[in-house]
C-alpha cells in the first residue's frame, strides 16, 4: 500500500479524464487571476489557495510569455467523487488540461508519507516536525501538497502552450523549475516545505530500485510509473532537487530560456542534439543534470 500511495503523490499529473459533474454544488470564489470552485464551508482555505494559486499563476506568465485557462476545484472529501474519478483523495492532478483538482481537507493520503517520528534521526525529525507540523501540532504533509498544485499549474503552460518537451522526464523538470523559481522569488520561506521531502527520499539512495537511468524512465516511463511507483517517486524527487541546482547556478530566468528552446524546436532531437539545443538556449546546468545524472545516483 505504501508503494501504491508514494506513486500517487509523485505521479501527479493525470491527463484524459473528464469532470463528471458540471459546478453548480460547488460555490464559486471571485478572483480575478482564476476561477476557483470550492466544497461548502471551505471559503477560508479557498481564498489562501486561490490568492497563492493566482500569484503563481501571474508568475509563470511574466516569465514565459503565455497565460492557459485553468479553473481549480477545491474538494472536500465528499465531494471528491462527483468530480473525479482519480482513485484517491487528496492527491492534486488534473481531470484534463485545463481543470486542476485540489483537497480542501487534510486527509490519511498526506499523512502516509511520513515515517514514524522514532525512526527518523534525530536533526532530520526535527526538520520534519518543523517544517510539517499543521496549526494543531499535527504532523502532516499539507504544506508539500499544497505546492504540487503550482506543478501542476505549470503543466498547463507547456500543454496548452503546444511546446515539444523532448522528453518525458523534461517536462517534469521543467515545471519543477517553474515551481522552485516562483517559490525562490515570491515565497521563500516555503523552501523548506519544498525540499525538505525530495532530500529525504535522495538519501535513502538507489539501491533497492532496478531503475535508475534517463533512459530507463523515458523509455519505461509507463511501465515504471504503474509497476515500480516508489522508484518512479525517486525519480521525480531527484528532479525536485535538481530544480533548485538549476535555479541556484542559472536564476530565475532559466525557465524561459527552456521555453523558448522547446516553443521554437518542434522536432525530436537525439541525446546530442538536445544537449546542443540546452547549451545553446544557455540552461547550461540542465545540460550539465542530463550528462552527470547517473554520477550523480547514491547506490
């Protein structure tokens, strides 16, 4: 279960399904930077999630250029099913390109995530308490989900942006960068919510997992993904971390500097090709990741 669970948190993006119910249970919020839905008698967390979403969303599109149209539903438990299929509740995905789903309530789903505080030396269950602790003296994983709304956000530009991401694992990096940048910027003090989980799973290394390559997961993606899920979360975790490498060498900027190497390319390249395509649009430190990934694994 637990293996089952770390996919989900991880794999968040979930193309192809579709609202079952139009929005008329739901209660509309006004805001100017998107349209957001919320369960009954969840105004407050819908206001903080729309005016975080919103600012996010006036980031990206500074930076890149492009706005998507993107409406957000904020879903308590009980509502969840009405409006998505996807299996489990709490996890932030899409029902398709332009509808982003979020929980309203914290949830079993987060919490999971966790190991028991006696097993987690001591400076690092210091971190954890610090950092994923909720207004209760709670131990939860909010403050991390709630971050994985603004990847999935950036998914949106690059979807309906029509951008060749060349590859699988690119387009997960990319919003990564999207989400470490405005969060380095506009937020900072949700770094440690950020970073703190992708550096606990880094440094359980690789060991117990039988794929570590790029091109085992652009290859294997499906398969690993469905079939190995808590090896496809050490993938995504490494992505995270690589994320913040990239913002800290190359700035703020290196976001639109992909953008505008993927909008403009629209063939699929080879391994050199792409690495010509990275150092010539200047994100020389994502070039750098791609070369040294496996030299770069803890086995």
């Amino acid at each position: 279960m637990q293996r089952l669970l770390f996919f989900f948190l991880i794999s968040a993006f979930v193309p192809g399904q579709e609202a079952k119910a139009p929005y008329d249970a739901l209660r509309l919020l006004k805001n100017d930077s998107i349209q957001v839905y919320y369960s009954a008698g969840h105004e407050q967390r819908a206001v903080l999630i729309a005016e975080r979403t919103g600012k996010a969303m006036g980031y990206y599109e500074q930076l890149l250029g492009f706005k998507p149209t993107v409406t957000l539903l904020l879903l308590a438990a009980s509502d969840w099913a009405t409006f998505t299929s996807f299996p489990v509740y709490g996890m932030p995905h899409y029902n398709d390109n332009k509808t982003l789903i979020v929980a309203a309530e914290d949830n079993a789903f987060w919490k999971s995530f966790l190991p028991p505080a006696e097993k987690l030396p001591g400076e690092l269950r210091e971190q954890v308490q610090a950092v994923y602790t909720n207004e209760n003296g709670e131990t939860s994983m909010r403050p991390f989900f709630d971050l994985l709304a603004l990847h999935e956000l950036g998914h949106a530009f690059h979807l309906q942006g029509g951008l060749t991401m060349q590859r699988k694992w690119m387009g997960e990096l990319f919003v990564n960068i999207l989400l470490h940048t405005y969060i380095a910027r506009n937020e900072p003090s949700a770094l440690p919510a950020l970073t703190l989980f992708p550096r606990m799973v880094i440094n359980n290394g690789a060991a117990e997992f039988a794929y570590t390559t790029l091109n085992d997961i652009e290859e294997r993606y499906e398969e690993i993904g469905k079939q190995h899920p808590k090896n496809y979360g050490w993938y995504q975790s490494r992505w995270h971390s690589a994320a913040a490498t990239i913002y800290d060498t190359d700035g703020k900027e290196v976001g639109r500097k992909l953008w505008d190497a993927f909008k403009n390319e629209s063939v699929k390249l080879a391994d050199s090709g792409l690495l010509s395509l990275l150092e010539a649009a200047g994100a020389k430190t994502v070039a750098a990741m791609m070369r040294n990934w496996d030299m770069n694994t803890i086995r």
